[in-house]
C-alpha cells in the first residue's frame, strides 16, 4: 500500500480525456500514477472523497483507491434525551387511559 500525498485533475489534451493523478509514497519510494476518469465530475468527486477522508491509500497489487474515514459520534447525547421524552410521552398516555375513557369512546359520544 502506498499513501496518497495529493490528487491532481488533468485534461490531456492529446488524448482529449480527462484524468486524475496521484502523488503516491511509501515503503521508501515516491510515484506518480495517472488514471483516466470519464469527465470533470467524476475527477470533482475524486479530489472531494481525498480532501474529506482520513487517510488514503493505493494499492498497486490490485489498482484500488482506498479513502478510509473516521466519524466523531456527537449524536450519543442526543439519542439518550429522546429516549427520555419518549418515557414522558409514554407516561402521559397511561396517565390519559386511566380515567377509564378511550378516545374513540369520547368520539362517538358526540
């Protein structure tokens, strides 16, 4: 495996397609490889997972582009305070059912 150093957008224009090219280095050597890619958008969406990955990774064995992300979990607080509203929901219907009428029932009554 051989970490990405830097994504660069190409357009050849003596093939006139588009590429992308990768500053790859590890294991005590430096290379550039360049694939081509089917437009602007697909090198956009490249350079995008590479600026908001983690680290990266190429592996020339099997010619894969590995972007390896890491997420903050700010969510665990959140999920604890609605599992305690729901517990107050919870107890207001109870406490509603316990004088012995049923919404339908009230509903028919009129």
């Amino acid at each position: 495996m051989l970490a990405i150093q830097g994504l660069k957008c190409i357009y050849d224009t003596g093939a006139r397609g588009w590429a992308i090219e990768l500053a790859l280095s590890g294991e005590g050597e430096e290379a550039v490889r360049r694939f081509d890619v089917d437009g602007p958008d697909d090198a956009e969406m490249l350079i995008e997972a590479f600026e908001d990955s983690t680290s990266s990774a190429f592996d020339p064995a099997t010619g894969e582009i590995i972007f390896a992300y890491e997420y903050a979990d700010f969510g665990a607080d959140d999920e604890e305070e609605d599992e305690d509203e729901d517990a107050e929901d919870e107890d207001a219907e109870e406490e509603a059912s316990e004088d012995g009428t049923d919404e339908d029932e009230k509903k028919g009554k009129q």
